[in-house]
C-alpha cells in the first residue's frame, strides 16, 4: 500500500561489554504473508539477494 520496508537484522541485542549491537540493513522487502497475532510472523521476500558475507549469520534467524 506505498509504504517501503527496509529488513534490518542484529545477531544479538548487545555485545559482551553490554552495549547495543548494530543493526544491518539488507535491503528492500516485499510482503509476502502473514500468520497469528501476539506474536505474528511474517514473510519478507528481499528484492535483491543477501550479500554472501551475511548468509550465515542470516539463516539462523530462519523460522519455520
């Protein structure tokens, strides 16, 4: 509906010293659907493929 949606991603919410980790931003993201509420789950297609470097840290965040 017009808006644009930017996936960011952390692989932890902070770092050994206690402070926030940064987020990385992935790119663009399309909706694709969605289920359940409190928490909803959602499905993003990103319009250009993840850098190879982010793969891995990626696909642990990979719910089924």
């Amino acid at each position: 509906q017009g808006s644009k949606v930017l996936l960011c991603v952390r692989d932890n919410r902070t770092n050994e010293f206690g402070l926030t980790e940064n987020y990385t931003i992935l790119g663009y993201a399309d909706y694709v659907s969605h289920k359940d509420n409190r928490p909803m789950s959602i499905v993003w297609k990103l319009q250009n493929k993840i850098p190879a470097k982010f793969i891995e840290i990626t696909s642990k965040l990979m719910v089924n």
